[in-house]
C-alpha cells in the first residue's frame, strides 16, 4: 500500500504564526525585597579556596636568667695607723657610798653637780688608756644619770687591740672597752674632790 504524503502547507496562516512567544515552563518566583545594606552579612571565606601561608611563628624568647648579685668578698678591717684616734664616749657611775657623801655637800648649799664635775674633769686629765682590758668592777652604783659622761680621743689602734683580744665578734663598744679602766679613776678623783669640799 503507498505511503499517503504529507501535505504542503504553502503560504502563512494569520493565525499560526512562528514569532509566537513560548510559554516558559518555570512558573516566575516572587521578587525579593531588597535587604538594608547594613544587615547584609560579610561574607566569610570559605575553606576550600587556596590557603595563605602565614608567616613561620618563631618561639617566644626565654626570659633572660637574672644575674646573681655577686657577693663581695669579707674584707678584715685594717688595723689603724698607730697614730691615729678616735673620739671615745667615757662614762662612770657614782657608788651609793658617793651619793651619801654629795647628800651632805648638798645641805650645805653645794650643787650636786658640782662634785661630779671637777671629780670627772681630773680624771679625763689622768686618764692614760692601756692595753690591758680590764673589766668593769662589781659595785653598788646608782643609776647613770647621776654620773659622768664625757668623750675624749683616744688612740684608735690601742682601742682595735682591746677589741681584738677581748671582744672578737664586736659586740661591745669602745665605751665598754675603756670602762673598766676609767671608772676607777673616777671614784679616786671623786673621794678626793669630796674630801677637799667637806674641809670647807
């Protein structure tokens, strides 16, 4: 059986016509609103584009070791020039026996002061320090006040031996040193300085 031709379509058909618009088959999506820019987010990099490679991250610096003060090594004092003095504080009590004695000098108008005074001028005068330490003698004193202090100078290297025969640790002072040697000289002086204002 032949085949049945297609018929020509010849000429153009008003209603049929090529430059028809297509329907999309997309249905259109709502337009959107446009966004502030301020709320719009930054965008954040993602990771899977290519990495930078940060500069090598040297190790932090140890802290410097603090130097460790250097100790100085203990020098021993050196001995004084043998001409050399030194101020030295004297003191000396007066014994109860001297305080009864000043006690009538004071009834008969004398100040007490007064025999205290010229007994400790002589004994400064007299007083000629030696070399030999000799302690402070046991007695019934009163109280320091009511003695004498003064100072005199004193050979230094004399007072350095004193110290070093007697005191090595350095606990006492040039006071005590000398003490027991012009304490006693005091008291001398003192009975006769008492004895000379009584005869008055």
């Amino acid at each position: 059986m032949p085949r049945k031709q297609r018929t020509a379509i010849k000429g153009s058909d008003p209603k049929y016509h090529s430059n028809l618009p297509r329907k999309s088959d997309q249905t259109p999506q709502p337009a959107l609103e446009p966004i502030a820019s301020e709320a719009v987010p930054r965008k954040i990099a993602s990771d899977s584009g290519p990495k930078r490679r940060d500069k090598p991250v040297a190790p932090a610096p140890r802290p410097k070791a603090t130097p460790k003060p250097k100790t100085k090594p203990q020098v021993t004092a050196s001995p004084a020039p043998s001409d050399a003095t030194r101020e030295v504080h004297l003191t000396a009590a007066i014994t109860r026996v001297h305080g009864a004695a000043i006690d009538k000098l004071v009834a008969k108008g004398i100040d007490r002061k007064v025999p205290i005074r010229l007994a400790g001028r002589k004994a400064v005068q007299l007083f000629d320090p030696k070399r030999e330490f000799i302690e402070k003698p046991e007695a019934d004193r009163l109280p320091i006040r009511d003695g004498y202090q003064t100072t005199k100078r004193v050979n230094a290297e004399l007072i350095d031996h004193l110290r070093t025969e007697n005191d090595p640790y350095g606990l006492s002072s040039d006071t005590a040193m000398l003490r027991g040697q012009f304490e006693p000289l005091f008291w001398k002086c003192l009975d006769e300085v008492l004895q000379e204002l009584a005869q008055k």
